[in-house]
C-alpha cells in the first residue's frame, strides 16, 4: 500500500491530521504532484480552513500533469476557491491540448459556460456535434448556448433532434418552449403531452422534476395561447411539486435578515485605489428588470457585461475563511465583518474578474442576490457605482411565482413563501436605504421603461459614463445574456410584461392582500 492509498483512507476515516501528514510526506518527493495537493486541499476545506485550502492547488497549476481527468479536477477545486484566473490557465491548457475526445470537450463547455465564456462553450460544443456525438445534455446544452447568443432558429432546430432521438426530456421542454412565443398555429402542446402521457405511465421513466418541468411547459403554452384557467391549474401543480422538493426555510430567512439589518456600520479603513476595469453592481429582486438595466448599461462603449456573478459572495468568504454554505455560513461573515480585510477582498474580487470586462472601463455584476451583501460591497469599493432597481411588487412577485428557476429560489414555489421572501426583501432595502441613501441609486422598473431617455441620462450620469444613444436601444446589443430571460431581454425597451398578473386575478386576492399590506 503506497503512502498516498494510506491518507485515502485516512481522509475516508475523517482522520485529518493523520492525512496531513502522509500527504505531506508525498509532497516531500514531489512538491508540485496535482493528487496529493488536490488531496491537501480537501482535508483542508473538510477541516475549516477555506483559504489554507487555495495553496496547494496554487502549487499544482505549476506543473500540470498530463492527465485531462486530473487537471479537470483541478479546475472544479480552484473554481470552489475563487481562483478563477488559475481555473481559466488551467482550462485553456487542456483545450490547446490535442483535440480531446468528446465527452471532456462536453466537460470543458460546461465550464466554460458556467464562468461567463459563452462563446468559448459553444465554440466546443460545436466542435464535438461536428464529430457526430450525440446526448441529450450536448444537444441541451448547445441550444442552451445558441439561445444566449441570440440564434433562435438554431437552438430550437438542435432541441428537435434531440427530441427525435429523446422523446422524454425536461431540461429541453422548458427551453423549447420559451425560445418563443407559443401560438395557435405553431405550439409544442403535442410533443408535451406525449412526454406527460409517458412519464405518468411510466414509473421508471418518471422523477418529481421532469413532472414539473413539463407542468411548466404547459403552463407557458396554454399562458401564450390565453387559455388562463388552464395554465393556472399547470403551473400550481407544477409549483406544488417544486415546493415540495425545495421546501422555503422561513427562520433561515428572517435569521438572515436580522443579522443583516442588525450588523454595525463597517468603517472603511485603509481603502485602497485600484487599476484596470471597475465593476458596477445592479442588484434588485430577481425578474425586477436587472436582465433589461443590463443591457441597456452594456450597450455603452464603456461598459461590458459580466451576468450574474456570485464571485463576490465567494471572495467574501474566502477572505473571511468561512467555508461557503448558504445561510448558515453568512451568519458567520456577518460575526467576522469587523475583522474582514476589505482592501485584500477588493484586490481578489478584482484579481478573478477583472479579465470579464474584455478590455472596456467597466463591468457589470448583476447578481440580484447582492442586495444582501451592499455593505461589504460599499466597504470593499467605496466609488463603485451601486444600482437597484425596484418594480411593481405584484408585477415583481407573479414574474417570480411564474418562473422556473429548478432548484434554486425555493421561495418562488409557493404564494406564501413568496409574500415572506418579498417582506425579507423590503426589510433589507429599507434598512440599506436609511443607511445607505446617498450611496446607491435606486430607479423603478416603470421609469425605465415608460420614460428610458430621462431615467437612463441619470443612470449613466451616476455611473461618470457620457450618454449615448446606443443605451436606448438594447435590442441592437449582440453580446450574450445567459438568464432565463435572454429571448425577452433582446426585444426593443417596452411595458408589455407589466399586470400580466391580472389573468389570474381571481387566484392571488389572499396573496396581494399579504404583499401590499
């Protein structure tokens, strides 16, 4: 048994300081070996020490092995880290590399796309369609591309194929379904209730989620086609579902915001200066119009978009080496914020995504969740432009009842956790509002849209950026947008999507009594 099978199954016995030190012994032999310092840096994070845990993957990038599935695993532990300029050495390594086989060019994609790349994916996942390969996560994941790139056409042309060959399938349900609108004369309703028909008398072919997700493919069909009664009674049952498998944490919520609302003023100390491109944070309740302020903000000369980032909530925690889980880990930043090194935050935030500006001046995080997180933000960029944008709460809340967001947003599933969510959301503006007034600009969604002239001259004025006229037209913006939105946000700036709840009036008296209270 070698050395390094012995701290395996140290590190299966939980026994860290044992694993320490046979892997320390390997290392002794060969510093830069990537298993053993992949190794280290899990029984570093298993025990605790999140920023301890980057070093030894720090030391790996500096030789790295000849082996794809190695250096795969690599890329996933500094990604885990924040260490995204390595992860991208390290990605772009292999992808020079002699062209790999398809499923660790699938491997590559995926990743690509989840740092924000989206050219770059779907350059590979054309490249692996071209050898002939075919699953049904390629073809989803090519069209899921396409889409965020703005070719319409070609990802519903993929997400047929890969419905000719995978009859059931319900990531690509609910993205065929909203690549467009749904109408009387070209609608998808046969082939969704072939799959419905199949999964519900099919046991083995049938999970809770691909129920839900043609329940909501239903429901955006019959929604298109003005046939509310039924698209109601689809998206409850859709919902009802999803509540059930994500079930909203109440407490959690409130014990959230109380620590937030109730966390001293940070004092800015040691501020530093920085170089190079600034972000600008937009943040807000998720389908406020954050996608549309985003686009109108990209279409500046100055300004790229960098979408949805969470590498701000990731760098907070590694500076205050709090090992990242959810609710629970940012009660613990919020205990440490006095002692957070704010000018090294600002320096990591930077280092990991300075290179998304792609040349420009600035870049937008767009990150609703980073409502929460506006003083550590104000703390860490004192000049940083700052933007919420607040919409009607009915118009807010539906838009969010609505969606599907899979496992993510537990709150959105169900009317009352909605209307608690949304109260937690008020709460924590309220409070950055008082403290925070003069620091962010909070515009309305109606505004931007009824008056986008007016309302976008003061936005770029608070950015320091000159008005162009391009802003006014985001439809002309041909750079990616990977949200959910992306189809609708490519439209020219309109008020179409406000009181679309009004459909389903009859079915929200107790909930918009609950919200507008």
């Amino acid at each position: 048994m070698t050395i390094l099978d012995k701290a395996r199954i140290a590190i299966e016995r939980k026994e860290w300081d044992s694993a320490l030190r046979l892997l320390t012994e390997c290392l002794q032999k060969d510093p830069f070996d990537a298993e053993s310092n992949i190794l280290i840096a899990d029984v570093l994070f298993s025990a605790g020490h999140f920023k301890a845990s980057s070093a030894p993957l720090l030391t790996a990038t500096q030789r790295l092995p000849k082996n794809a599935p190695l250096v795969m695993a690599l890329i996933q532990h500094l990604i885990a880290r924040g260490e995204i300029k390595h992860a991208r050495y390290c990605l772009d390594f292999i992808a020079g590399a002699s062209i790999p086989p398809p499923g660790l060019m699938l491997a590559l994609a995926h990743i690509y796309f989840m740092l924000g790349e989206i050219n770059k994916a779907l350059s590979l996942t054309k490249k692996i369609i071209a050898t002939g390969a075919m699953s049904p996560k390629l073809f989803h994941l090519h069209a899921m591309l396409l889409q965020f790139t703005g070719d319409i056409e070609g990802a519903e042309s993929i997400i047929i194929r890969c419905f000719d060959a995978w009859p059931v399938h319900g990531d690509a349900i609910t993205l065929l379904v909203n690549l467009k609108k749904q109408t009387l004369e070209k609608n998808h309703l046969d082939l969704i209730n072939i799959g419905l028909d199949t999964l519900e008398k099919n046991a083995s072919a049938r999970t809770s989620f691909d129920m839900a997700q043609y329940k909501h493919a239903l429901f955006k069909s019959y929604d298109d086609l003005g046939s509310y009664d039924r698209a109601w009674q689809a998206l409850s049952e859709c919902n009802q579902i999803m509540h059930g498998l994500n079930p909203y944490n109440k407490v959690a919520e409130e014990d959230m915001t109380d620590a937030l609302i109730n966390m001293p003023r940070i004092e800015q100390k040691n501020i530093a200066r920085h170089s190079g491109p600034m972000p600008i944070f937009i943040v807000g309740m998720p389908r406020s119009g954050t996608t549309l302020l985003d686009r109108i903000l990209s279409s500046h000369s100055q300004v790229q978009s960098a979408g949805e980032l969470i590498e701000f909530w990731r760098q907070l925690h590694w500076v205050a080496d709090v090992i990242p889980a959810a609710n629970k880990s940012m009660l613990e930043v919020i205990r440490r914020a006095a002692h957070i090194d704010y000018p090294e935050l600002a320096w990591r935030y930077l280092h990991n995504t300075q290179w998304l500006a792609q040349g420009k001046d600035f870049y937008i995080d767009k990150l609703p969740a980073n409502l929460q997180l506006l003083p550590f933000i104000r703390a860490t960029f004192p000049d940083a432009p700052i933007i919420h944008i607040i919409r009607d709460p009915i118009d807010t809340c539906f838009s969010n009842y609505k969606a599907f967001f899979g496992n993510a947003s537990s709150y959105s599933y169900d009317l009352k956790a909605l209307a608690h969510y949304y109260g937690q959301y008020k709460k924590i503006s309220s409070a950055w509002r008082r403290r925070m007034d003069q620091e962010i600009l909070e515009i309305n969604y109606s505004d931007l849209v009824t008056a986008p002239n007016k309302t976008i001259s003061s936005i770029l004025a608070y950015c320091r950026l000159p008005f162009e006229d391009n802003c006014l037209h985001p439809e002309l913006n041909q750079s990616p947008v990977a949200t959910p939105s992306s189809v609708q946000v490519r439209e020219s700036i309109h008020n179409r999507n406000s009181n679309s709840w009004m459909n389903y009036a009859s079915h929200l008296d107790d909930f918009i009594n609950e919200i507008l209270d």
